[in-house]
C-alpha cells in the first residue's frame, strides 16, 4: 500500500465479513434522521447521466493500483454531492446521534507530521518506513491534529479521520449511500472522456493550481503554493462539468465497493460494476492534499487507493450518493 496518500493500515479491531461484521453492524444501527432533514440533505445531491464510459488508465504508473487497461463500463444514471462531506455537516450527524468515530473509540488516528508542526517529535510511533505519517493519542474527526486543536475556522472543510463504517454511519443515518466505484469515476470526469483530471488533461491549466496538492520537497517542506498546507475548503477549486467540486485533490473518499481487479474489457459494456465480494481493502479514490508527483501522484480521476475499512487518517473523507 502507498504511504503519501492512502491511509496506513490501523491495525485496530478486525473487521468481519458482510453480516458478521460487527463494525458494519454498529453503524448501521443508528436511528434514522428525520425526514425532513433525509429530505433536505437528498435535494443536495447533484444528477449523474447514466451510461458508457471508459474506466481507469491506458497504462497504469502503480501496477499494484490495478488501474489498466481502460476499459468501457455502463453505469446507471444516480445522484452525488456536489462536495465532500463537511465539518459542519459530520458535527449535526454526531450532535444528533451521539455516534463515536472508530479514531474516537480506538483513541488515536495518523497525522501527517508537517500537520504537527513543532509538536511532531512529541509522537514518534510511526508504521513502519512511513515516518511522516504520526499516530497521535486523541486525534479524531473534532481534533484533527490531536488533544488541543479542533475545526474551529475549518468548518467547510472535508471531515477527516473518518473510516469506511464512520462514511456507512453518516450515509445510512442520512438516508444516502456511498457511491459505487463506477459511479465516483463517471462522476469525476465530469462528461469528460479519456482526460486525466476533472477539467482536462493540464494539471494546472493556465498556470493556475485547479486542486489541493502537495507542492515543495515531499515530505519535508510543503510550499503550498495553491493557497493550503493541509485540506482546503470543499468549494475551493472550480466544479466540474457535473457541478462536483475538488474530485481530486484535497482528501481520499471512500466508496462502496472492495479492492480489486477493475472489470476485464469486454465486447459488451459491464452494468454497473461492484467490486469483488470479499477481501481486505475497501477502494479510496480522488487523492488527497499530499499526493505528489515526485512520490504518489494518484492525484488523477482514474487513480485508485485502498485501505483497511477501519483505518483512520488526517487525509481521507468521503461524499455521499443515491440512486436517481
């Protein structure tokens, strides 16, 4: 697994398998929000037009991404947010459920160490041969960089240190679901075909930055040249063709579907592909805030990450989608 941009392995409690998960349990046992709310946070979401599109990469830079070759999917037509999950919008959720986080349960998350600043040697452990990710004892959703800070000024920003079951509580509670793998990509590209990014194919068209990337000497000095060293505001960057904004860059999201081969090209489109049944990895996708190209620059709408559904990190949200 990569180590700029997915969030290292927890190492927490070990999730189960469909039904006899009792992480997925526990979130999804959460009464529902009341309608009028499930209501309003539905008009919110944006339509995607279904149909054929070419998924993933011609060639793939990280083989073990199984991002190649591309190949032609069919998706359904379906509803997404526009923006990534906020602050704001995760505090209303807790406030209402009084839900824990698996970082708040387990009592500590990752935090990238430039996030710390002349904190960072006061938290040595580290996974092994990623010492800039930090685990920090308190950091969590309310607590980005541990005991002390908060998101206060920070509340259109994306929510972080969230897990796989933390995105399936917030979506269940407000009556959404996370979108399919299939689904985030054509979402992404914007009703683009064959670009790179959400816009097209320059990285910063017209010389300006169209995403929150890591600029300077990764992972020592971030320039942050476009405007942020860390997340940015979810409205920052310009939308896409769809209206979605900062489909890569700023924070990984999480979507439904298990890490695996992407459907083998085929004569007839694949209908709304899903990953494989089972396996370790639940799919992150669209980057994050410290991808960049001198290390991990899956920073692109067709880039794939993964990571254990119960890891935590300061650089993975989620958005959330429905059916049309």
């Amino acid at each position: 697994m990569a180590g700029c941009c997915p969030a290292p392995a927890a190492g927490g409690t070990p999730p189960g398998t469909g039904a006899t998960d009792p992480l997925l349990a526990r979130a999804l046992a959460l009464p529902p929000a009341p309608a009028a709310l499930r209501t309003a946070l539905a008009a919110e979401l944006v339509a995607v037009p279904g149909g054929i599109f070419a998924m993933g990469a011609r060639r793939a830079r990280f083989p073990e991404d199984l991002d190649a070759p591309r190949h032609k999917v069919r998706v359904s037509g379906f509803r997404i947010a526009p923006v990534a999950v906020t602050n704001a919008a995760f505090a209303r959720f807790v406030a209402a459920t009084g839900y824990r986080t698996l970082a708040e349960t387990e009592g500590w998350s990752f935090v990238f160490h430039l996030l710390l600043g002349p904190t960072a040697g006061d938290h040595p452990r580290h996974p092994p041969g990623l010492p800039w990710w930090r685990q920090v004892d308190g950091a969590c959703w309310h607590s980005p960089e541990g005991p002390g800070s908060s998101t206060a000024g920070r509340e259109d920003h994306p929510v972080v240190h969230v897990s796989w079951y933390d995105a399936r509580a917030y979506a269940a509670w407000a009556g959404l679901r996370l979108p399919t793998e299939a689904e985030w990509e054509r979402a992404a590209r914007g009703g683009l075909s064959e670009k790179r990014f959400p816009w097209g194919d320059a990285f910063a068209p017209g010389g300006r930055a169209a995403m929150n990337t890591f600029q300077g000497d990764f992972p020592q000095h971030d320039s942050a040249e476009d405007g942020w060293a860390g997340t940015a505001p979810v409205t920052a960057y310009a939308p896409n063709g769809y209206g979605l904004h900062n489909m890569t860059g700023n924070v990984w999201e999480w979507v439904e579907d298990r890490f695996g081969a992407l459907p083998a090209p085929a004569r007839l489109p694949p209908a709304d592909p899903r990953g494989p049944a089972t396996g370790e990895f639940r799919v992150q996708r669209g980057g994050s805030f410290l991808c960049h190209d001198s290390y991990c620059d899956r920073y692109h709408v067709h880039s794939r990450g993964k990571a254990p559904p119960d890891s935590t990190a300061s650089n993975t949200g989620f958005r959330v989608a429905s059916n049309a």
